[in-house]
C-alpha cells in the first residue's frame, strides 16, 4: 500500500498545470510546476532534483520570453518561444505526474504502515495562559503534534497565535494545564529540552552581502556546495519568486 493521495493528488496537480496553460495563465502553470517537486517528491532524491532543475529552466526561458517584449523582436518570434514553453510544461506536468504514480506503486505496504504510525512530539492539554493587568487570556486549548505534522496558525492579530507558540517553545509556562514532549529525548534539564527544538523567528537577523550570496553561504556550511548549492539557490530563487532580488542587499528587501 503506498502513501495515501500521492498518486491522485499529484494526478490533481497535473491537471491544474494544463488547465492554467489552457486559461494562457502561464505564471500561475509555472508557479505550479516549481512547487510540484518539493510537494510530491522527497528532497535530495533523483526525482526532485531532475524536475527541480527542468522547471528552474522553464521558469528561465519564461522570464526571459517576457522580458523581450520590450525589446524589439518581433512579436512572431517571442509568440513561437512561448508556444514551445508552453508545449514543454505540458510535457513536464505529464512526466511528473507519471512518475509520482510509479513512486506510488513501489511504495510497499510496511513503509506505509512506519510512517503511518508517527509517534507524538509535542502533547498540549487544556492549556491556558494569563497575563497580569492585561484583559488578554488565551482559551483553553488541546493539542497534539505528530512527527511529520505541518501545522499552520491562522487568525486575527492578538488572536494567541505567537502565545500559543511561546508555550511550545518553552518561552512561556501555562498558567493552566500541561505542555509535554513525548517524542523528544529525555533531559534532565528544561535547558536540555529546548535545545532539541528548532524555530525560525519573524525577524530574521541581518546578513551581509546579497541575497543570492547569503542563500550560498547559508547553504555551503550545512553542507550543499558545488552544482548543487548553485541548482538549489536558483530553484528557490524563483520558487518564491525572488530572483529579482537575487543582488540586493539585506537593507534593500523587506522583512516579509
């Protein structure tokens, strides 16, 4: 038994491609096809690493295309290139999705069964938290982070969004209730604890030189140099759509 919805959701995603190509939405189908590895393909392995780098080309040629509109080509030429872009993320969104539905059948019935069965990380029950001399108090609230969750926080400002994370984070105690970590290796300190828990802050801290440098460095020592570091930046670069940004500096981008 392979894991559950990858073969039609990336099936799903094929089609949404073909329908935005259908729709001439070509930045929406290109924004699709530079999310499709990461979604549906692990990190690191042949399969990503080919469709990354195929769609970081078309991504490429996509960008280029529209940039000589302003030039003085004729309107025939750039007309044709765009055709060919478009018949190639057709192509592509057709292999990929071939080739998740292959990745889905050799998934066996015991790997499926491991990563089904994730044990839980962090345990939150009937949590609440009270601020003296504030009218703010985070409600009652439970519960529990599985390995492997992706958990998004939505709501209004002063909602408890970045409460509930401080008491997670151990930056804040519960004023009622329990906050544990079953999944975590034991420590006989709190200190020990949080060292095993990893976040990223709203406010980066500043960096120097350009972006594209930083992401380089960033990525040079853990480890990813060579081609390799090169391939990566530049797939992020346009899977968020920064590669305009790629020379400027800290100071020159925003926060967000």
């Amino acid at each position: 038994m392979a894991r559950p919805n990858l073969k039609e959701g990336a099936e799903i995603e094929a089609q949404r491609i073909k329908y935005d190509l259908e729709k001439y939405r070509l930045a929406d189908a290109i924004e699709r096809t530079l999310a499709f590895s990461q979604s549906f393909f692990a990190i690191a392995s042949p399969e990503y690493r080919m469709f990354r780098d195929k769609a970081v080309s078309l991504s490429n040629r996509f960008a280029a295309n529209n940039a000589s509109r302003l030039e003085s080509s004729t309107r025939h030429v750039r007309d044709s290139d765009e055709d060919v872009i478009i018949c190639d993320i057709n192509t592509l969104a057709t292999r990929m999705s071939r080739a998740a539905r292959l990745l889905d059948q050799a998934e066996s019935e015991s790997d499926f069964r491991q990563a089904s069965s994730a044990r839980p990380i962090v345990n939150i029950e009937n949590c609440y938290k009270d601020f003296a001399g504030s009218d703010f108090s985070l409600r009652p609230i439970s519960v529990t982070l599985d390995e492997g969750d992706v958990l998004a926080l939505m709501g209004p400002n002063a909602s408890g969004k970045s409460t509930l994370l401080r008491l997670i984070l151990g930056e804040l105690a519960p004023s009622r209730g329990t906050v544990t970590y079953p999944g975590l290796k034991w420590t006989f300190s709190h200190r020990g604890l949080r060292s095993q828990i990893g976040y990223v802050p709203q406010f980066a801290p500043i960096w120097s030189g350009s972006l594209g440098q930083h992401l380089r460095y960033y990525l040079s020592v853990r480890g990813v140099r060579g081609e390799e570091n090169h391939k990566r930046v530049e797939y992020y670069l346009h899977r968020f759509h920064l590669k305009r940004f790629e020379d400027h500096s800290c100071s020159e981008i925003s926060g967000g």
